[in-house]
C-alpha cells in the first residue's frame, strides 16, 4: 500500500509536465521559420471506425481549414483533430520542422506559460522522488518554487489582462458541442459528456462563429439564445474568453506568498 501511494504522488508532475510539453510544442512551432498562420474552418466530419467486433478503433475529427501563409497565398487542408471545432472558428496553423501541419485555437488563453508548465510539472516530479527518498530539504525546496512560480504567473498574466484594455464583444451561444469523457460500463452507470457553448458575435461588421473553451458536464449549463461577454483586444484583433480577474491577482499574491514562506521554511530545518 505504501509504494502505491509512493507511485501516486508522481501523477500530477506527470501530468501538468506532459500538458505543459504538448503547448510547449505549438508555442516553439509558432516561433518556427512558418510562424503561426491565420486559419478559418471550412467544415469538420467525424469519423468513427469499428473492428469486425464492433469496438471503436478510431474515433477523430476531419476539419477543413483555410489559411493564409506568409506569402500571402491562400491554402485549404484537412487535419485530422481529437477535438471538433465550429464552422467558421479561427485557427492558428503551424508548420513544424518536418513541414507537417498543426492547428490551435486563436487567442490561446492559458493562465500559464508552456514553459511554467513544463517547469512546474518536472519539479513536482522531483519533489515526489525527494519525499519518497525521505530528503525533506529537496523537497520543500521544489514545493516552494512550484508555488512561487505559480504565484509570480498568475500576478503577470493579471497585469498583460490589464494592460491590454480588452473591450467587452457580447456574443450569443448558438449551439452547443459535446464530447464524449467517458463510456458507459459496469463501473460507470451511464456515459458522460463536456458541454461547449458555440457562440456567434459581430466585429467590423462580420459575423463570427467560436466554440468557446469554456465547459460544463451539466448541459443545462448553457442555454441557446443567452449572451456571454467575450473580450476583444483591438491592437492584436485577438478575441478572448478572459478578462483579469480579481481572484487571479488574489490567489496569484497567495501562492507567491506561501512559496517564500516555504522557502524561508527550509532554514529552520538546515
């Protein structure tokens, strides 16, 4: 039993540091000799295969996108995608160094940098293989950045939020999509799915269409015909979900705060 709990302290650096390598990835392609191209989806088809006994053995996304490359010219491919996207979305298309193609949505709100991420992740990594080896300093050591660094993150993107000076774009859910999280089984009674609201809103006198990332697993959650805000930055022409947010300031002040008291922890036991 204690080398299970051993193994389940190592889950969640495993997981924010996979999360993290994976933006990390679009982040470096962005930065790449393609850069990040403006995309528009055209159509998406899903596409589920089956084996002769009936299991599902693929289950994906077809999505047509049109894009503009630093040419200028215009260019159309099909992507094969985990997640479904809405007619007329926005995309950002990447070229990777082995001139394979990949998309994102436009406007990446995360609150924290790949790279953070991917810090983050390794250290909570590292601090699980401390405390099993019993070296409380290491430890406590890793604990403290992993707070701090996640405190300092949530206090920068606050202040970009602030200096950008969003403007509010009223947007009216037209839809929603829903993706499947889990299958039914003995264990689970019924299937569960993620609800996402697909709004329409005007800017410059053109109607858009975005499948917000925003989601519930409560399909009541969002009702066809209501208003949300969505922020538009107009020097950037991106249009987010977010805004800064009182909490963000908060609990970035919180966790910063708790990451030098840890820090500062670690001379009481040297």
């Amino acid at each position: 039993m204690d080398n299970f709990s051993q193994l389940l302290l190592y889950i969640p650096g495993i997981i924010i540091f996979l999360v993290g390598s994976g933006q990390t990835r679009t982040w470096l392609r962005s930065l790449g000799p393609g850069g990040a191209m403006q995309g528009t989806v055209l159509k998406t088809e899903h596409v589920v295969k089956k084996d002769a006994k009936g299991r599902e053995t693929f289950d994906y996304y077809n999505t047509t996108v049109e894009y503009r490359d630093q040419k200028g010219h215009m260019n159309r491919n099909m992507l094969k995608s985990p997640v479904e996207y809405a007619a007329g979305q926005r995309l950002i298309v990447t070229k990777g160094p082995d001139g394979n193609l990949a998309f994102a949505e436009a406007g990446g709100e995360n609150l924290f940098h790949p790279l953070v991420m991917m810090i983050g992740g390794a250290l909570l990594i590292i601090l699980a293989l401390e405390e099993n080896r019993g070296h409380e300093v290491p430890a406590m050591a890793c604990l403290a950045a992993v707070l701090a660094g996640a405190g300092i993150s949530l206090v920068w993107k606050w202040l970009d939020y602030r200096k950008r000076r969003l403007q509010e774009l009223p947007a009216v859910i037209t839809g929603l999509y829903s993706r499947q999280i889990s299958k039914e089984s003995k264990m689970v009674k019924a299937a569960r799915f993620t609800y996402y609201p697909v709004v329409r809103y005007t800017l410059d006198g053109k109607e858009n269409v975005r499948r917000c990332s925003v989601n519930s697993e409560r399909e009541k959650s969002f009702k066809v015909g209501d208003t949300i805000t969505l922020y538009y930055d107009p020097e950037t022409g991106e249009v987010l979900e977010k805004n800064a947010r009182l909490w963000m300031l908060i609990a970035g002040v919180l966790l910063a705060g708790a990451g030098i008291l840890a820090g500062a922890s670690i001379l009481s036991v040297l």
